[in-house]
C-alpha cells in the first residue's frame, strides 16, 4: 500500500489543479490578475503558518527553519514557481488567441522532464517513461485539440512563452529533487511560495498597487453585501489559495521527491481529462468519441510510463 501513495497523491493533486482553470477564470470576472495571485497566495501562506504552528511535534506537518546553505535552493524553487511560472503563463495566453492551443503548449512538461531529469539530476529515463509519455501527450492532444474550432496562433512569441513556463515547471521539480530530505513537504512549499509572493508583491504594486487602494474596500463591500459575482470570485480565491496552492503543492512534492521528476511530471497530462470530466458533470458538456479514445491514451500511456524495466540477470 505505502508504494501507492506517492500516485494516490499526485493523482489528487492534478485532481486539485484541475479545477483551478474554472476558479481563476470566476475570479478574474471581478479582480484583477496580480490581485488575484496575491490574494490566493498570501492565504495559502496563513493557511500553511498556521497548520506548521498547530502541528509542530507532526513530522509531516511542521514548519523548520532552513539552513543557511539552503537557502539558495528554496530561492530558486520559489522563483520558478509560482512567480515565473506564473508571469510566463499570463504572457502567453495574452499572445496567443487560442486558448485551446495555450493549454495544449502548457501541458508539454512531460516531454521536457526526461531531458531535464537526465541532464541535471542524472535520474535514469527508462524506454517506458519515453513510451509511455509519448502515447499520453497524443491522448492529450486529441482531448484537447480535435473538435475545436479555434487554432489561430496569434502572436508567435505566445509560444515561445508557453515553452518558457513549461521549463520553469520542470525546473522547479528538479530543485525540489536537489532539496535535502531532512525537510518536511510542508516546508519545503511554505518557504518557496514565501520567497514568491515577495517578489509578486513587488510586481503587483507596479502593475495594479495604486488603482487597489479604491478597488479593495470595494471588493470587501460587495462580498459583505452578498453580490453573486463578488462572493464567486471570493470563493474561487479560497479555493485556490487552500487545494491549488496548499494541498496540490505538498502533495506533488511529496511524489516528486518520492518517485522523481520523470514519472511525477507524466502525471501532467490528466489534467485535461480530470477538467472535461468537471465539464460533463457540472455543465453537461459532451464528450465525442475522439476525446474519450484521448482519455483512454492518456490514462494507458501514465500506467505505461510508471512501469519498471526488469533487471536481467547473468
């Protein structure tokens, strides 16, 4: 059973994640993109102060401090993601007018992860993992693509952005590798998404500081007030800020470090199949043929990717 785990909670981070594109897109109906980042991840930093105070003696669960030679390391995590993940993803569904084709470029890192995982950690990429990622990002692709209707590109450099964020997201899984195991999985994302939301706060004083000093008092008013698009989009926040950036964060470390940047990375691709399943149960959108053969491909391809090459002996 314990083997399992580290799938069980990747599995239920992608869960968490996948409802992440509904939430922001309620969220953003009434605040603005920096606001809302800040908002959600200023929260999951209370959330995450707070369970590290009242499970302080819990193994898993407490916050320590970090050593000073590691401190680099948690820099870095936090400085590919969220924040540069982050910035990079905004640019690119801004330049690109399909938002299709972004969440389709945005749902690459399972490619790049075996490059990545070789060349900077030395972590072993059997033929399964290639095989098996290859056959989920077609499901993917047939998911996502086949049967819509927009593929215009828009501005080129869209793609060069989407990829940019993608290997921000790899990276950040390697540094989580590099991160010594002496810290707490709830450690570990604490201090990076801290480090973060220093820097988003800096970029979100240039970018909306002055116009949030009206705007946030009359935020508050209307979700006191009970306005539907108000107590939506605050909604949207907290369930962003608890399961997007507390909950799906720790759990993803936790398999990362489990069972490497390669395999946890595969995992990337369900998303798309966890959002059209939210699709067809909350909004009664049908699924063709196409995109449940997609589901099935991807789903074959992660069980394809996690097998092990059997040793041979002599």
């Amino acid at each position: 059973m314990k083997r399992w785990l580290p799938y069980m909670a990747v599995c239920i981070a992608m869960l968490c994640w996948s409802v992440s594109g509904i939430a922001i897109k309620n969220a953003l109906v009434v605040l603005p993109p920096f606001t809302m980042i800040v908002i959600r991840f200023s929260l999951a930093i209370m959330v995450m102060l707070l369970v590290g105070i009242l499970f302080r003696r819990n193994a898993t669960l407490r916050l320590q401090l970090l050593k000073k030679k590691d401190i680099p390391l948690f820099l870095l995590a936090g400085f590919f993601q969220p924040f540069l993940y982050y910035l990079l993803e905004t640019f690119a569904y801004d330049a690109l007018t399909s938002p299709t084709i972004a969440e389709t470029l945005l749902s690459t890192s399972p490619l790049l992860s075996p490059f990545f995982a070789a060349l900077l950690l030395r972590e072993k990429v059997t033929k399964y993992n290639i095989l098996g990622i290859i056959i989920s990002t077609i499901g993917m692709v047939l998911l996502v693509l086949v049967g819509s209707g927009h593929f215009a590109i828009g501005n080129p450099w869209g793609i060069v952005f989407a990829f940019a964020a993608v290997s921000t997201a790899v990276l950040y899984t390697v540094v989580l590798r590099r991160i010594p195991q002496t810290y707490s999985d709830l450690t570990i994302v604490f201090w990076a998404q801290l480090c973060s939301l220093v820097l988003f706060y800096l970029v979100w004083g240039v970018a909306e500081g002055s116009a949030m000093r009206e705007f946030i008092p009359l935020f508050v008013d209307q979700v006191v007030a009970m306005e539907s698009t108000a107590i939506t989009a605050f909604l949207s926040v907290v369930y962003l800020g608890l399961f997007a950036s507390v909950v799906a964060f720790v759990l993803f470390c936790y398999t990362v470090r489990q069972i490497g940047v390669t395999q946890t990375n595969a995992f990337n691709n369900i998303r798309p199949v966890f959002t059209a399943l939210w699709m067809l149960i909350f909004f009664a959108e049908n699924l063709p043929l196409i995109k449940w053969i997609g589901v099935i491909l991807i789903i074959f391809g992660l069980f394809v990717s996690q097998k092990q090459e059997k040793s041979v002996k002599y």
